[in-house]
C-alpha cells in the first residue's frame, strides 16, 4: 500500500489548484496565438492577457498598466533592484552620485537570495549596500532603516512575509519612510500574497513582486508591480512587450493561471487563514506538550499562521528532515532554493541564532490542503521520530 | 457555421501538441515539487528536469550540463550577450580591454529584435558594436564577420535560421572562423531546431538558443546551451539553480513539456520538413500563377521550406494580413514581437528592399498541423484579396 503523503512545505512551492489548471489549459493547444498577432487570434490571447493583468492589479489595489509579468519572484526581485539601480546609473556615471540620488541602496538581512545576491552584484557595479539585521523575533525595525537613510539612497527593499519564519515585515511604516524621504520601496510579496492584504496605494509601495507558484499557481510566471511614475531600465531586452518592460513572448496560459490563482486566493484568504491558524494552534500544541526543548523560531504575535520554523535542540533539522521524509512528511529546513548548500539559514543567523541552533530548525508550512488528520498524524510520527534522533545524537 | 481557421503563422508561435501537454500535465498538481527540495518528491522533479536536460543536450549533441533552462529565447539571448559581455568587464575596467579581450562584439542586422536591443543596452554599457548587414538574399556572408573581428572582439552572434525569412545562416563556417579567432560564437537557433540538423560540437558553437513556443512546447520556456569552459556571468540572481547560472524555481511542467516537444521535432524533423516542402513548394507554385506582381523575398536555394516571406506589389501587407484573416487565414508581417510597431521590417529593409517594398511583404509560415486542404483554400481566398487591394490601392 502506498504510504499516505503530506505535505507541509507549501511555502517551498504550491500544486496547482485543479480550478487553475481548467483555467489555463484552453490557452496551451486552442487559444495558443501569440498575443503580438495582430489577427483576432491574437486579439483573443490579448484580451486573455489584459484581463489577467487587470485581476492581478485589483488583488493589490494597483491600476492594470503598472502590472508586468516575468518568469518568477526572482525575475521580479532582479528586474526591481538592478531597473531602479540601472535607471540611476547616468547619473552615477557623470559623478552626479554625491550631489543627485545615486548609488546607495538598502536592503533587509532576512531577504530572500534573489534580493541578497542581485545587490550584491549591483555592489559589484559600484553601487553601495546597507544590510539591515532583524531584531531577535524575526522583524526589521523600521526607525533602523529610517536611519539607513542617506542623500543618495535610491532603493529600499524589505520582504513583506519572511520565507522562512512567517514574520510579517513593518511595510506600511517603511513604506510611509521611504515616500516621505522621496526614497523608492521595494517589497518582496511571494510570501505575503493571499496570506495578508496587501495594498499598494495605502502601503506606499512603489515596486511588489509577486510569485504564482506560492499561491497555487504555476511555475514559470510572476510579476512587478511598477508605480506610475517610477523610473526603470528594463533588463530584459527585445521586442517590447509588456509596455517595453519586459521583453519575450508572453506565457499566455501560465499568466491565466496566475491570475486565476490570485484570485482564488484573494476570495478566500480570511477563511482560510483562520482555517490554517487552527491547524497551526493544533499542530505547536500537540508539539509542545509532546515533545521537549523545542522553540517557535519568530514572534508568534506578529507572524503569519501558515510557516512555523521550530527549532528542535539536539538534533540537526535536515535528519528530522529525511526521516519525516521517510514516514511520508514533507518539510524543509531554510528555503528551498537554498536546500542543497547545508549551510545554516541566513535569516536564522541574522536573527541572532548559534549555527547548531540554525541547523535545528525546520520549517513546518501549512496550505490549502492540509486536513486536520494531517496534522494528527504529524503529532503522531514527530514526537517519535524527534525521540530517536536525540537517543543517537551527539550534541547533547 | 463557424468559419474554418487556416493557422499559416506558425514561425510567430505553436499550438502545444497534445502528446506535449499530457507529458507535462502531472507536474502540475501531482508531481509539484520544488526540484530544489530534499525529500523524495522533490527528487522526483528533481529527475524529470534532468531527464529533459539529457533529451534537449542530445538532440543538439551537447552534454546534459551545458543546457541552462531560461524562461523564454529573449532570455536566452539577452544572457548570452550580457552574460559574455559581463564576464569580460572586469578587463574592461582595469584598463586591459586593449591588450586582453574586452569589449568588441559582432551581431548580423538580421537578427531577432531581442539581440539587437540586448546589444544596443551592451553599447550604452561602453561595449563596441559592429552590426553586419546581410547579402540581398537575406544570408550573412561569413567572410564579413571575419573581416569585422578585432583582437578584443569577444562575442559574434549570428542567428542560425532567420525568422522572417526563412534563410539559413552559415553557421558551420562563422563558427570554424570565431574558433579560429578565439572568439565566442553564439547563434540564436529559436527557428532552426527541429528544422535544420544542430551539432554544437561540429558546428564549433559555444552558446545556442532554443525556444519551447517555437516547436509545439508551451511559451515561458527556453534554454541557452552554454559550451563547457565558457565564462559567464549570471544574469538572474538568487538561489543558486541551474549550476548557479540561473536562479530562480525551476518551471519542470514546462521544461518537461519542451523536452517532450524537442524529442517530437527531432524525431520527426525529416519528413515532416519534406511534407511540408511540398505544402510550400504547392502554395508558391498556386501563387505565381494566379497572382502577378509577386516576389519571393530570400533565397529560395538557402531557406528552410517552412517559411515563405513573399512581396506583393501596391498593397500593405497589414491590409492583407486583415482581409486574409476576415477569411479565417492567419499570417503576419515580420515578426509577432514586432508586429504592433507597423515599422517596416528590419530584415527585409538591411536585405536592401525599399520601404513600399517592405511593408507590402507578408510572411506564410506552415507547420505540423498544416494540410493539402488549407494549402487549396488560401490559393482560393488569396487572389481574390489581393485582387481586391490592388483595385483599391493608391500605390499602383
């Protein structure tokens, strides 16, 4: 018999909702036109296109010509840090930094490594980084990067949903910082879309990536939101789409999915968090009297309820890992893009944690289609397979 | 009654075959997994894009870890451009450009809209640029790109098929030139796989551009074949995927969908190009002689059969484009990506041909669900709207 599987890495990545995948299938072998065609074929895919554009827009209360599509968050994540940076380099070039807006961007050290390694490769460049740490409990201090602030900040960029702890980020205060200080924010989204609400005008946000495949969507597609206004290079050149943005032949049907997902999750969201939060409730409960020494890693007041990152002592979080694994659990430790280096977790170091620490926690997420016998049966495997991890640990 | 539609714009895009989709359809909802997941179904996925890797690397006879999945040709072409280009700036900067390599690249006028502007940015950057102009018959003439290299020429790029055109590049020799010279030799094969033989070893390639779209995969993928031993520079940062050369989750229904499509193409590549040669050979045939006034543009001896780019005289090749689709037949005029500029076409203009000339050329591309029948019904639409333009044309 097949052992009966759950999952709990839905932050790592979503399956694709059936409802989403009926949405995007016509668009793959009928309505394939290439939306550039000038045909009604074309047009057809083009309406298909401005209609998703127009939902994606609505769910974060933007206006339809400030979404564009990209392959992923990452895409997203470099296309925000190196257009901003790029659209400020004549300025650097001619030596106008010190005097103009210029060189200097500021970034969170609990960003995502997309965010982490497009700055600095903008560094690189000769732009110059600020990294702000994290307070113990997994939040940025916003009066922190208020004093990061220099003449010629050009970019400030702070995840609103932290990957790997849930931690929801002070974006409104940044956000009010930043446009008082005339300053643009950047806010990574991927992990915040469908989990809280998110509001572009009142948040003063100027740039917010968003991820499909986080919200049962497809891979392969993502976007930026662009405020009106904001100057941007593109970084993907060609034949113009996207309102010269974004270049490449649009992915027609994975942006149906995209938007058909959004949707979903925005109609949804308050029910189901309130459904995830009792699952999560039921889930630390049952852990805590179960099972000793263990920590939630972030502060739970101010956390989504669908990530909990424990941090089990004694043990090491990728065993857990392989043996929950083994009895049919799927969980993670850190992100996934970042699963196969072992190092300890960036996000858990700059919030203070000892590397054995680190390498005790394990990220426990919860999604659209966890049961309640889900989690009974994790409190009845855990306790277990943390109890023989410990006899044979040496770290005791 | 529904009127019957004649898709004659496949080099624009394809429907994705229905074998295609079924092969891709489990990594949807069923096998989800981020690759980059530790556990057993990330593992899984983690085999299906190493067994796509392995399907796309034979059929142009590289190896398995010299395919890098992109999101789109676009991408591929910009990264291979920038990525040369910015792995080459650190000469650049120290001031060696002139004794090392630094800062020359070659690209053909006729090439794709995505590395002419990926190359345009390049310039902006401070890198030179030479652009070779085709012969009248719309073929490089590889004698030229030899002339044009410099000592600190880094980078030639010459499309292996063109996409307007039809004409088949002197890649084979271009490369032996560039290996010669010690100069990285990228070609943009977007319209060439499945339709001409690729060998990357024998053809001395060291970069190569594949699109899904192009051959009845589904849009949002790509790839860049990457010669091992070249240096590159990422473009997309982050998580380390794809041998730290392109971050971001891995699109695996996607990839798998465009390996199925590649195994297809490769596989059917032969007789499928000679049912198709007689479709096309049948339409010109039917052309020429209902229709007077009607030029093949390109040579006829060095073109792939399924593109027929033809010059009508005294009329727009927009109002064509319109009547033809009234009537249920899609074509274009160039390419998709730029059909919404209505500037006459880039690659008909560098072959030499007046503006009016230009833009009274209409591009017939056929493809596998192309039939005799459709062939019989646009030799009976076709004269008669012709005939209709011309009676009404202020250009005769």
């Amino acid at each position: 018999m097949k052992k009966q599987q759950i999952y709990l890495d839905y932050s790592a990545t979503t399956p694709v909702d059936p409802v989403v995948l009926k949405a995007m299938t016509p668009f793959f072998s009928k309505k394939f036109a290439n939306p550039a065609s000038l045909y009604k074929k074309g047009l057809e895919a083009r309406e298909a296109l401005e209609l998703s554009r127009l939902t994606i827009a609505r769910a974060i209360n933007a206006e339809a010509g400030e979404i564009i599509f990209t392959s992923s968050a990452t895409e997203s994540n470099n296309f925000a840090l190196k257009g901003v940076a790029f659209a400020h380099l004549p300025a650097l070039r001619f030596g106008m930094a010190s005097k103009s807006r210029g060189k200097h961007i500021i970034i969170s050290a609990i960003e995502h490594d997309c965010v982490l390694a497009s700055a600095a490769w903008l560094q690189k460049q000769g732009f110059e980084l600020t990294i702000i740490n994290p307070e113990k409990n997994g939040v940025i201090d916003s009066q922190k990067i208020k004093n990061a602030l220099r003449p010629d900040t050009i970019l400030v960029s702070v995840m609103a949903v932290n990957n790997e702890l849930g931690t929801i980020q002070p974006i409104s205060e940044i956000g009010k910082i930043c446009r008082s200080a005339n300053v643009y924010f950047h806010t990574d989204a991927a992990q915040a879309f469908g989990k809280i609400p998110l509001d572009v005008r009142a948040m003063n946000i100027d740039l917010l990536t968003l991820s499909s495949h986080k919200i049962y969507g497809p891979k392969g597609v993502g976007c930026l939101f662009i405020r009106k206004g904001v100057k941007m290079e593109p970084t993907m050149h060609g034949g113009g789409q996207e309102f010269h943005l974004r270049s490449g032949t649009v992915n027609v049907a994975g942006i149906v999915g995209f938007a058909k997902a959004a949707e979903i999750a925005v109609a949804t969201m308050r029910d189901e968090q309130q459904r995830i939060s009792g699952l999560a409730n039921k889930l630390i409960a049952g852990i805590k009297s179960t099972i000793s020494n263990v920590e939630l890693n972030a502060d739970v007041q101010n956390k989504v309820p669908n990530i909990l990152n424990l941090q089990f002592s004694f043990i090491e979080g990728e065993s857990l890992l392989m043996l929950l694994d083994l009895n049919g659990i799927q969980v993670s430790t850190g992100s996934a893009c970042s699963s196969e280096k072992l190092k300890p977790s960036h996000v858990l170091m700059a919030c203070g944690l000892r590397p054995e620490q680190a390498h005790g926690s394990v990220r426990f997420s919860i999604g659209r289609f966890t049961t309640e016998q889900d989690i009974d049966r994790v409190l009845e495997i855990l306790p277990k397979v943390v109890n023989d991890l410990r006899k044979i640990s040496p770290l005791k």
